[in-house]
C-alpha cells in the first residue's frame, strides 16, 4: 500500500511539473507577442506596458484570490481549465481585431495562470510526504523550463501563421488539461491523509490560524528577493551594454548564465532543504549571494561568469524552499500561502524595477546595481527572524507518507 502511494504521488507531481511547463509557455510567450502587436496595431509603448501591467495583476497579484478559494473549497478542477485558460486567452489575444480584445485575451490568460498555480502547488504539498521540498522544486523547475521554452515556441508559431499561429498554444494546453483532468481521482488519493493531517494538528497544536507573522515576514523578503531577481535581470545586460560599452551579446550571455544556473538552483535547493532545513538552507543563499553581487560590476571575463553563476543559483535556490516554508506556516491555508509567495509576493517584482529605474535614472546604473548587492543583508536578517520550522511540520509530513 505504502509503495502504490508513494508511485501516485510521483506520477502526480511530475504531471503537475509537466502541467506547470505548458502555463508558464504563456507567460514566455507574452513578450514575443506583445512585440508583433505593437506593429499590427501600431501601439505606443504606454499600451504595451498596459498589457503587460494586465497581464501581471491577473497572473500574478490575484494569486492569493484564487488560493483561497483553493483552500476553502478544494478546487482540483482549476488545475486543467487553468491550463487551458492560460493558452486559450494567449491565443485569443493573437487573433483579436482590436487592442480592446487583445487585452481581453491577456487578461483571461492571466487569470488561467492565477488559477494554475496555488491549487497545483497546494497538490504538489500535500502528495509528496516527507519530500515537500524536493517535490516543489520538481514542480518549480517545470515553470521554470516553460519560461524559457515559451518564446522560441512563440517565435515559430508566428513565422508559421502570423500572430493568428498563437492558436497552436491550445494544442499542449488540451492534451496537458485532458491528462490533468483525468488524473483529478488520482490526486484526491494522493493528498487526502497529508491534508487532514496538517488541518488535525493545526488544530490540536492551538496554531489553526496559522503563524501569520511570520508569513508577512516571509513574503515580505520573498518581494525583496523578487527585487533583487528581477533587477539583476532587467540592470545587468544594460550596464555592459551601456556603461561598460561591451555589446549586448556580453549582457545576454551573463542573463543566460544567471537563468540557467536559477534553474540548477531550483532543483538542488529543495532537497538540500528537506535535509538541513529551510530556515538553514535561506540563511546560507543569502549569505553567499551578496558577495556575487556586489562584485558583479567590478569584474570582467570568467570572474564575471562565475560570479554571475553564483548569484543566480542563490537566489533561485530558495524559491521553491520559500513556497513550502509558506505552505508550512499556514497549514490549515496551503493555497493561500501558495498564492501569497508565488503570485503577489514575485508580482510585486515589478515594483522593485520601477524604484531601481529610478535610482538608475538619477544616481546612475553603478548604484542602482550596487543597492541590488545590499538587498541580500536585508533579506539575511528578515530570515533569522523567521522561527526555525513550523513546529511539527516535518513530523506531519512523515505520518501522511507512512499512512
């Protein structure tokens, strides 16, 4: 019995990884778009950024909307519609004969990526035992690929069909949502004896309401490390390019090494996790990141890359522990917590470039960096402020595996 469980729940968190690789297409995907409707509909930059600020509300910020809903009423079934939301509205946005639509299109995307997310990592949390840290990276890294994979997809899909080649975005989205929504018994099995574990001794623990403080502190330093993420992304190839007059093919190769090393982080963070504790594991990534980069102005050649490397395996590294550790201060509210870190908290990202735009803008692109650097010693000490583990947590984990 014990083993045929254990067999359903990998099956189930490595389709939820596949399902979090065809949503997170979408979101790769947008950009190239975006920049093929500019010219169609001849759109200034400020609509642009319209549709881009539409599409982050609604994927992004209502996250939280969604996991709660997750949380009061189990909604398995937002997991393959909202796969399938995510492309059709994508794909709608590629046909639309107006600007009007073409928002209408992101927004509906936005919302099927909304839905996705908190109940597929609410799922992935309670069908993974003892493992909740390996299986949200597993979870993690399928976005992740997704992300990196949606853009080339868009590329080829326009120069099939033009932006009306958006529609074949539905193709995975229906077979992942077909083979998500037949897999809906299979997760039910899966993650009912974790759930009524964690909601029984929440409850007897006298934490039902869960540890709220410390989930404001925590997604207080997840929009932090959001900040620091996206700036490197966004300020790093800018400064080679025009600081250091180096090209754009130095900036976007430092990007690719940044992303790809995000992306090793994200699979060994989580297990490391499970073995020596979030709390731990958040404590050494922020220790060692800030000295990446604060140096990443001031070196050049295989010091750049180097630091670069360790700069984003440290900051990714602590996504998917950051989820669980969530997910684990609100037992009784995995999908809220789920929402919260995954969806405002990185939203919220984009808050964080526009106030380092502004330093950039008056201080210059070595300061801005230079800030990006010190976000790290704030984060250090937000996580020593965090309690060391939900007390129990790993225990809870282990009786649901075992039973």
């Amino acid at each position: 019995m014990v083993i045929e469980l254990v067999k359903i729940m990998h099956r189930i968190v490595y389709l939820l990884c596949l399902g979090h690789l065809v949503v997170d297409l979408n979101n790769g995907a947008l950009p190239v778009l975006l920049s093929v409707l500019q010219e169609a509909f001849r759109l200034s930059y400020t609509a642009v950024g319209s549709a881009v600020l539409i599409a982050n509300l609604s994927s992004s910020i209502i996250q939280p909307v969604f996991g709660l809903l997750s949380d009061r009423f189990s909604f398995r079934w937002l997991i393959p519609v909202g796969a399938i939301a995510a492309s059709g509205g994508l794909a709608l946005a590629g046909l639309a004969p107006s600007y009007a639509v073409v928002l209408v299109g992101v927004f509906l995307s936005g919302l099927g990526i909304a839905a996705f997310h908190p109940e597929g990592s609410r799922v992935t949390f309670h069908a993974s035992g003892a493992r909740k840290g390996a299986a949200a990276a597993i979870f993690s890294i399928g976005g992740n690929i997704g992300f990196g994979l949606g853009p080339m997809l868009a590329a080829a899909l326009i120069a099939w069909q033009g932006r009306g080649g958006m529609v074949g975005l539905l193709v995975p989205a229906a077979i992942m949502g077909g083979a998500l929504w037949l897999a809906m018994p299979a997760m039910q099995r899966a993650t009912a004896a974790d759930e009524a574990s964690f909601k029984k001794a929440a409850t007897t623990d006298g934490r039902s309401g869960g540890n709220w403080p410390a989930m404001a502190l925590l997604t207080a330093l997840v929009t932090l490390r959001s900040w620091t993420h996206f700036g490197v992304m966004t300020f790093l190839p800018l400064y080679y390019k025009n600081h250091l007059q180096l090209g754009t093919d130095s900036g976007a190769t430092l990007l690719t090494v940044f992303l790809l090393s995000g992306a090793v982080g994200t699979l060994v963070g989580g297990p490391l996790a499970d073995k020596w504790g979030r709390r731990n594991l958040m404590i050494l990534s922020f220790s060692l990141v800030m000295p990446a980069l604060l140096a990443l102005p001031y070196v050049s050649g295989v010091w750049s890359l180097l630091a670069t490397a360790v700069a984003g395996f440290m900051i990714v590294a602590t996504f998917s522990v950051s989820v669980v550790f969530a997910q684990e201060l609100l037992p009784r509210n995995v999908g809220l917590a789920s929402g919260l870190v995954m969806g405002f908290a990185i939203g919220m990202g984009g808050v964080g470039t526009v106030l380092l735009g502004y330093v950039a803008d008056h201080l210059g692109l070595l300061r801005a960096l230079n800030v990006v650097g010190l976000l790290p010693l704030l984060m250090l000490g937000m996580t020593l402020c965090l309690p060391r583990r939900p007390e129990g947590s790993q225990t809870r984990g282990q009786t649901a595996l075992a039973s």
